[in-house]
C-alpha cells in the first residue's frame, strides 16, 4: 500500500493543486455575491489556511476559505455601514471562535451541546439560506440584488436555468473527482452560454495588469457593525465541528482530542479574524475538500500547504481577478438557486437528524420566533437609521434563539422522546 506521507513533492504538488480546484467554484463564488474582491479571498483562504496549519501543528489535512454563512449580514452591513466597518466586524466575529475554544478548553465539548443545541442551530441555517431566497431569485431574471433589471428577461432565463440544471446534473450523476466541482462545471456552461448571447463583458480583462497587489481593504472598528456581524459566527462555529468530525471519519483520527477541538477553533477563529485585517470574507472548513480527501485518500495536510500557496499566488494575477468580476450575474443567479436552498436544507436536515421535537412547545416556540426573525426582516432597536442602533435578520435570530433556548424551562426538551418514555397504553 502506497504511503501517501512519503509521496514525492512533486505529487504533493499535484495533490494541491487538485484540491484548491474543488474548493474554487465555492471560494470565489462568494465574495462575488458579496462585493467583495475574490483576488482578496483568495490571498485570505491561503493565508487562514497556512494560520490553522500553524495553530493545530499541521495535523488535520482541511482548507479554510469563503463561508457562506456570511452572505446575508455582509452585504446587509456594507449597505448600512460600509466596507472597513463591515471588515471591523469579521475581526471580532473570529474571536467568537476564540472564545468557543477557551469555554471547550475549560468546560469540555458538554459547554457548546448545552449553548448551541440543534434546536438553536437548526432553523439559525434555515434562515441563513432562505433569507437571500429573493436576491437568487433576482439574479436567475437579470435583475440587480435591488431588482433593477441588468439583462433582458428571456435572455438572463436562458443563462441561469441551463447554469443551474448543469450544477444539478453535475452534482448528482457527476462520479469521481467531477462530482465535487457541480459550481465550476455550471459556471462554465454559463459563461458559455452568456458569449452566445452577447451578455458577457472581458473590455476591462484587457485593460487589468497580468500582476497585481489584490485590493486590500483595513478594517474600521464600529460597534453597531461589531454586534451585528458577531451572532452569525455561532452557526459556521457548529459547521466547523461537524467538519472536524468528519474530516476525522474520513482518515480515520480523533482531532477533536488530538490536536483538540479547542485548537482547531482557535485557528478557525485566526484565520477570520486575518481575513477581516485584509479585507476578505470570513473562513471556514471545506467539506467539498473533505469530500476530495475521502475521494483521493490524501491524508497528507501537506497537500493543503500547498493549495494554499497555489491560492496566494493566484490571488496576484491581476487578469484572473477580472475574469472572475466579469462572471455575469444571472449566472451566479442560477448557482445561488441552489446554493441557498442546500443551506436551509443543511438546517432541515439538523433537525431531522437530532429527532428534534416540534410536538413540544418549547421547540416549536423557539424554530417558529427564529425563523420568523430571521427570514421577515424584524428589526430590534432603536430605529432603522444610519445612526440608530438595531439588530435584525441572521444576527437577531442568532441571538433570540440561543435567549429562549436558556431562558425556556426544559433545556434538553429538544430532544424526541424515545420508546421506554412513551406513556402506557
């Protein structure tokens, strides 16, 4: 049997490459939604992923880039306080890991299972990909995340259903290594139906630079931004110890003992806190990567040194960066139709999974006010202007959830009653 830690460098090499591939569609996919830079998330993937590296001993073969998580309170905050306070906010949402990882240290993993139930977390993601329901929607017609019409109705129909039946088809019949690229195959097709019809614009490829500083942006620090930003750290924090446990399933390791989950939190938390400080979208683990880890057996997290590096070194070419900004919008339309719709059904199926009982009120009252604040636009504060304090959408919801699961007698109501509980007949 081959030993994969004494592969060759030039197979590492290789192995790299391969796996920023299958994390590419998504990396770069959301920052281009956000209005963020993607040469920036590139730089900030390969540099949190070397950080987590650095933190866990380069123990635990993952590669950190974009959360989506993120989408909905980023392009809310930016519209409300800019870029550098909206920056200001990723910061200190890394430090939530920080403190999920000191609290495991202390108290033992029991700490978060008591904070953060499915219950809590549940319909936290529902929200998180229904919310942005309308702005997917928005882009699969042509329209602008504000509905003003960009292309033709017919034409942008054309673009985003073909882009989104191709990372359908890709996704579910795809094998190998294909499968794990559904993003990249439908954003292919797109581009390539978007030429067809004219819709494509490259006049500012030719004009970018071949090498280019990517356009880092410092972080402004805003309270208001801070505490908006912050409570959506709590769901991708569960993500991340999901995909933890299932890195480790795959190559066969504990990592929540060794190098320890409060570790691996610590380096999730360093590497969006850096992002914050250059401009760039929260991390978090890849589970495509996982996927391709499981799929290839490359345990080595040497492989992920290097797709990191590959990542920084793209994240200079001027030209890639503008090819990336010139990906028309109803072909990220036509991705984000599923794209949201998995997210929420990541939250579904949290409750499925946990057996969580919405028969009990005390379940039901805490999924029904979540999703209601979460997905309705409910604003909680002292009013909608520039300088009026409110918390509203994911972060409210975040917040609200894990208050009624504390305050609410019964805290482990969440969970279905089995057999040997049932009442007799």
């Amino acid at each position: 049997m081959r030993d994969e830690f004494n592969d060759p460098l030039w197979r590492q090499v290789l192995s790299g490459a391969q796996m920023l591939f299958v994390a590419f569609g998504a990396l770069v996919l959301m920052p281009l939604i956000t209005g963020l830079d993607p040469n920036v998330a590139l730089f900030t993937a390969g540099l949190g992923t070397l950080l987590f590296q650095i933190v866990t001993g380069r123990q635990v073969p993952v590669f950190l880039a974009s959360s989506f998580a993120f989408i909905t309170p980023i392009i809310l905050a930016k519209g409300q306080f800019g870029l550098a306070e909206t920056m200001g906010g990723v910061v200190a949402a890394g430090f939530v890991y920080t403190f999920l990882g000191l609290a495991v240290k202390i108290k033992g993993t029991g700490f978060i299972d008591r904070l953060l139930p499915p219950v809590v977390i549940g319909p936290v993601i529902i929200s998180i990909g229904l919310a942005m329901a309308p702005i997917a929607a928005n882009m699969a017609m042509g329209k602008a995340g504000d509905g003003s019409v960009l292309l033709p109705y017919s034409t942008a129909m054309w673009i985003s259903m073909p882009t989104l039946l191709t990372t359908l088809i890709v996704a579910v019949f795809g094998r190998g290594i294909f499968r794990l690229v559904p993003i990249i195959s439908g954003i292919l097709v797109g581009f390539a139906l978007s030429i067809y019809f004219g819709a494509l614009d490259l006049s500012h490829v030719a004009d970018a630079p071949w090498l280019a500083v990517p356009a880092f942006t410092a972080p402004a620090f805003n309270w208001q931004a801070i505490l908006f930003i912050v409570p959506v750290a709590l769901a991708p924090a569960i993500e991340h110890i999901g995909g933890v446990i299932a890195v480790g399933s795959v190559t066969g390791k504990n990592y929540l003992k060794k190098p320890g989950l409060h570790r691996t939190l610590f380096g999730d938390g360093l590497a969006t806190s850096a992002a914050g400080l250059f401009g760039g979208p929260p991390n978090t683990t890849y589970a495509e990567v996982t996927g391709a880890v499981m799929l290839t057996k490359a345990y080595n997290p040497k492989i992920m040194t290097w797709a990191a590096i590959f990542a920084i070194t793209l994240a200079f070419i001027g030209k890639f960066g503008a090819i990336l900004q010139s990906i028309p919008v109803p072909v990220m339309g036509g991705i984000l139709c599923l794209l949201f719709g998995s997210i929420a059904a990541v939250g579904m199926n949290t409750l499925i999974r946990h057996s969580v009982d919405l028969s009990e009120a005390r379940n039901l009252v805490i999924v029904s006010v979540t999703l209601v604040f979460g997905i309705g636009g409910v604003l909680i504060g002292t009013g909608d202007g520039p300088d009026d304090f409110g918390l509203k959408g994911i972060a409210l919801c975040a917040i609200v959830a894990i208050a009624l699961n504390l305050i609410l007698p019964g805290n482990d109501g969440w969970k279905k009653k089995s057999a040997d509980d049932a009442p007799d007949i």
